[in-house]
C-alpha cells in the first residue's frame, strides 16, 4: 500500500469513527487521529525534502554548461580545467566542480590512466548519468584528479552562443 493510500485509508477510518461517534471507542478514535496525526507529518517533511532534491542551483556566468537533455546548469566555464579527456562516450571535459548532480556508490575502474575509484553523477532533474567523479587515483601521476569532475561532451550543451576559447 502506498503513503497516500494508508493516509487516505486512516483518513477515512477516522471519518467513520467521528459519524458513528459512539463514546466508548473515544480512545481508539484518539489513537486513530494521532497516527494520522504522525502520518501527516512524515508526509509534509518527505513532500518538502524531495522539494530541496529537486532545488536547482543557478549558476551565474557568461558562459555555462548545461545538461543536453533537461537544462539543468551543470558546470561554469571557469570551472573547465581540460577539455582533452575521454569518457565513455568519447570525449569528456574535466571539471573542477559540478552542480545539480547526485553522487552514485564508489567503484573502482580500470581507465586509460590506470585504475580509479570513481562515482558517477547523475544529473538531479533528469537522472542520466553525465559523468563522474574521481574519488582517489592509484596512481600517483593521477593524483591531481582526485575530487574534480569528468562530464561527457555528449551530455552538455553550451548556453549560450559563445565562442570557443
Ligand atoms: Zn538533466
């Protein structure tokens, strides 16, 4: 049964109980409100958590990156160290930070640089997976990585019609 639906049913029990109003189910019709009471609370908080999830951060720059698919602001010019990388679908850009993206569990992977503990990230509105995001290299040499970001040039697009640098 579903959140709604359980609320909906104690709604309704409560609803009975109050026209048949008999006196002594007084407690179990206390109890019942109580719980429905509790219900309404969890509810309100879980409907306002997910509002933040889906909050989007605005970025304020001249020049964005944006997630092809929805829009969402992903990452800031200024923020591009490279764009001389390559992920899955060809080639990727790397960031120094990204945002509206959700983190997913750590995995260590095999990369053209050695191997990686990475994370994908998902982007919050739409949910595909734009890249990642280096946890901890192995390597030495690829140290620098470690907590910057790579996202697919296939899964952003340029806001506005700005100029290649
Ligand atoms: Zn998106």
């Amino acid at each position: 049964m579903t959140r709604t639906l359980k609320l909906h049913v104690n709604c309704q029990k409560v609803v009975k109980l109050h026209q048949e109003h008999p006196k002594n189910i007084r407690t179990e019709y206390d109890r019942l409100h109580e719980t429905l009471f509790q219900e309404l609370v969890t509810s309100t908080t879980l409907v306002e958590k997910r509002d933040m999830k889906t909050h989007q951060t605005f970025l304020s720059s001249d020049r964005l990156y944006t997630c092809t698919t929805c829009h969402t602001h992903l990452a800031r010019h200024e923020d591009l160290i490279s764009k001389a990388f390559q992920g899955r679908l060809g080639r990727a850009y790397l960031f120094n930070k990204v945002t509206n993206v959700s983190l997913g569990p750590k995995e260590d992977r095999l990369l053209m640089t050695g191997v990686h503990s990475v994370k994908d990230i998902r982007c919050d509105v739409c949910s595909n997976v734009v890249g990642w995001k280096y946890v901890f290299a192995f390597e030495k040499s690829q140290k620098y990585k470690e907590n910057k970001y790579i996202v697919e040039k296939a899964m952003i697009s340029k806001e506005n019609q700005w100029d290649e640098p």
